[in-house]
C-alpha cells in the first residue's frame, strides 16, 4: 500500500459528512486524514494559465559551472532564446542561478523536462518555470499556511482540555494523574492570581496515548 486511497460518494453532501467526521480520526494506531480529492485539471486551473504557458526559466544549483556563454550554449540547444543572464555578485562571482528567456513556451517547458535534475560536474541543476514576485508570495503563503494547519492538526490529536478540577490539584499533581497513560510532554492548570481556575491542559507526545487517556479518565 502507498498509504492512500480514494472513497467516491453518490452525493456531495454524504462526501462531506464523511471528512467531518472521519478526518483526524485514529485507524490502526495512526492518525487519518480526509480531504476533497481535486482532480488534475482543477489543480491546473488554480494555478492558471500562465503558469502553463511560460517562456521564462529560472535555473539554479550550478554553482560557479557555468557563465553566461555556457548558459547560452546549453539551453540554445533546447531552443530559440531570446534573453540569458547569470547572476552575478560585486565582484563578479556567480551567484549560481540565472534567467533563460526562450521565444516559445514549448522550448521552455522543455527545457525544464529536459534539463531538470541535469548532472553538471558534482552539482544537479535545477530547472523551473521563473515565477514572478507576487507568486513566489502567494506560493511561500499558501506553503506556510499548510503548515500551520498541519501543526493545529497534529497538536489537536494530543492536547486534552481537563475541566471540573479541584482548587487542590496544581501542575504537578496534574501531570501525576495522567503519567499513566503515556509520555506528557506539558501539564498546566490555568491560575488567576495565583488560584486555580477549575480548568488545565495536558500534552501527550502522541494521538494514541491522548486518546487512551480520553478514554479511560473521561467521567
């Protein structure tokens, strides 16, 4: 198994029933993740039209291998350019990555297939489609905020709310009660002034042992 598979509803509302309530779930020991399956055509359509019809190429990984002339030469071969630079420092230097700009875009959409993960002495070359400032942005934020949700995702399988708790019981009796259950990685009861508010929070290192814990203390 790749760890991956795909469920096709009748509606759409069974589809999204489905994510509410199986998503994050626990299936044998690991923890699920259930989304809309977006077909090629939409992811292609997200990205835009421009971003399948390009003409300039970003190449990078090349250290100081390659100079203009060698730039030129290599992606000449490819097709017609119409533009080329090598970046360089204040001294001169190779910043290793350049700009290829090619007339037509199927000479620049092959170029990145062909030149992509190209040797080139002890360096592997990288070759992509040039993006834009504002979609390199939109990209970084869209990548970030990914990442955000996969953190919530991943601290909200072990993070228990404990409520209903004595004025006696402090952190470290807290984390006492649980250790049973698993690894804690933090044990908080919430204070004002000084005194409990009735409520803490407990952190385990996994999913599995915050949902023994669940299931054994609720009640």
């Amino acid at each position: 198994s790749k760890g991956y598979g795909f469920v096709h509803f009748e509606t759409e509302e069974a589809a999204t029933s489905a994510i509410q309530k199986v998503n994050g779930m626990l299936l044998n020991g690991k923890k699920v993740f259930v989304g809309r399956f977006i077909p090629r055509n939409e992811r292609d359509r997200e990205l835009g039209e421009k971003a399948k019809h390009f003409t300039n190429v970003y190449v990078k990984n090349f250290g100081e291998e390659l100079d203009d002339e060698k730039l030129y030469e290599m992606f000449s071969a490819v097709g017609k350019i119409t533009s080329h630079k090598v970046m360089t420092n204040q001294e001169g230097k190779s910043k290793g990555f350049g700009f290829v700009a090619f007339e037509d875009p199927e000479d620049a959409e092959k170029a990145c297939d062909e030149l992509n993960n190209k040797e080139l002495g002890t360096k592997t070359l990288f070759v992509g489609r040039a993006q834009k400032r504002g979609e390199r942005q939109a990209e970084l934020k869209k990548k970030f905020e990914q990442l955000k949700i996969e953190r919530m995702n991943r601290y909200q399988g072990v993070n228990l709310y404990i409520k209903n708790l004595d004025d006696t019981i402090d952190d470290e009796r807290l984390r006492k009660e649980f250790t049973p259950y698993g690894t804690i990685t933090s044990a908080k009861i919430m204070t004002e002034e000084g005194r409990s508010k009735g409520f803490g929070f407990v952190c385990f290192s996994s999913p599995e042992e915050a949902t023994r814990a669940v299931t054994e203390m609720n009640g």
